[in-house]
C-alpha cells in the first residue's frame, strides 16, 4: 500500500506570493502540491490556469497533483500536462467521455486521476479502474476551501478502498481535511490528504510544518 502523502492545496495560500508558498510549504514537509483549477461554470469560483502552474515549477521538484474543476477538461489537457503538472486528476461528471479523457491523459505521459463530487456514487469507477493510478474522493462540495468535512464520505472511502484491492491506485481526500478528520480519512483507507486552510492559515514555515505533521499523524 501507498505511504501516507500530505498535499497543501495552495487556494488557501497567499496569491500575491505563489512561489514561495510553494517553496516554504515543501520546506514544512509537504510531499506534493495540490493545485486547484476552477473555470466558474462547473464549479462557482475561478482561480488559476496553465500559465501559473508553469510559473511555479521552477520553485520546487514536488509531484505537482492538478484537480482539474473545468468542463470541458479534455481541450485542456496538454496545456495542463505541458505546465509541469505530474498528475491530471478530471472529474467523473465533467463530461460524457470520462474512459477518453483518462486515455488522453496516459498519452500525453501523466498520471490519471478521477475526481468524485460527494454525490456521486463509487460506481462511476468501476469500468475505468484499470486506466487510474489515482482517485480523489471529493468531501466537500468543490468549488471553495475552508468547508466542513462531509462525514457520509467515510463510507464512499471504505467501499472505494475495497473496490481497488491490490491496484496500485492512490485514494486522496479533498476538503475539511484538518487533524480532526485525518484520522477518519485514512482508518478509511484514504493515503493522501488535501488541506488548504488548516495549513496555510498558520502562514509561516513554522505553522506549516506543525500543521503538516498534525495531519500526518493525528
Ligand atoms: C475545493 C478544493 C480543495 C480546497 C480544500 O474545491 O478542491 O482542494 O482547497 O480546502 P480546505 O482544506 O480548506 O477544505
Ligand atoms: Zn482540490
């Protein structure tokens, strides 16, 4: 089974500053990034596109983890992959053809991941499981950070752990994920853990670092 991996979303960090938050939140022991795409049509809020992904990997050699909130995903990929992104997680409900997406992904040389909103159900994987190399179980709404965890979502964690068996496929969690529902999330079998404000709210390598291992180990 995967390592526990820790990925600060930086929606929560300092924009005017991007790089070294990057920089300061891999220093604290950060093991990837999660970076957070949203286009405001299939999610209410807009942040960042290509451009600033590209901007940024100059900062840090960290696997940067790209949740793509954008439909259509699929005119976007080889953007995203050519910014520097290592993974390129789309949505299952971003659109009709989500077995082509995963395709597209794997021949541009990325990693695929699929993200579940809280609604839908783990049986939207069941067909694609063979093209994953990751799964991102949504628990919150997407669309904006510092909301409260959604606690049902431990069962879709555990019927998504069992689902995957012995398939090399990281089960990341998206969403109120704090030292307080850590614990949940990987007794659920879930081994990489998105947080944005628990971490960046501290906003010093300090409070990075502190936060970071009080998730790692709550
Ligand atoms: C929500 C994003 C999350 C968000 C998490 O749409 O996908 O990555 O930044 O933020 P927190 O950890 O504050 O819930
Ligand atoms: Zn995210």
């Amino acid at each position: 089974t995967h390592p526990i991996r820790i990925a600060p979303s930086i929606l929560a960090a300092n924009f005017s500053k991007l790089g070294q938050e990057v920089r300061d939140v891999v220093d604290a022991g950060a093991d990837w990034i999660h970076l957070d795409v949203m286009d405001g049509h299939f999610v209410p809020n807009i942040t960042f596109g290509p451009d600033v992904i590209k901007s940024l990997r100059s900062y840090t050699d960290a696997t940067f983890d790209c949740h793509l909130m954008i439909a259509p995903a699929d005119s976007f990929l080889e953007a995203f992959a050519k910014a520097g992104c290592d993974i390129l997680t789309v949505h299952a409900e971003a659109g009709p053809h989500l077995h082509r997406s995963l395709q597209t992904v794997k021949a541009l040389g990325k990693k695929a991941g699929v993200s579940l909103n809280p609604a839908t159900p783990e049986s939207a994987l069941e067909y694609v499981l063979d093209s994953l190399d990751l799964i991102l179980v949504m628990t919150v709404n997407p669309g904006f950070g510092g909301q409260k965890f959604i606690s049902v979502m431990e069962e879709k964690i555990r019927r998504i752990k069992a689902m995957v068996g012995d398939r090399p496929i990281e089960i990341e969690v998206d969403g109120g994920i704090a030292p307080e529902t850590a614990g949940v999330v990987t007794g659920a079998g879930a081994n990489v853990l998105v947080a944005g404000s628990a971490i960046f709210k501290g906003g010093s390598v300090e409070a990075y670092r502190a936060a970071i291992e009080a998730i790692r180990t709550p």
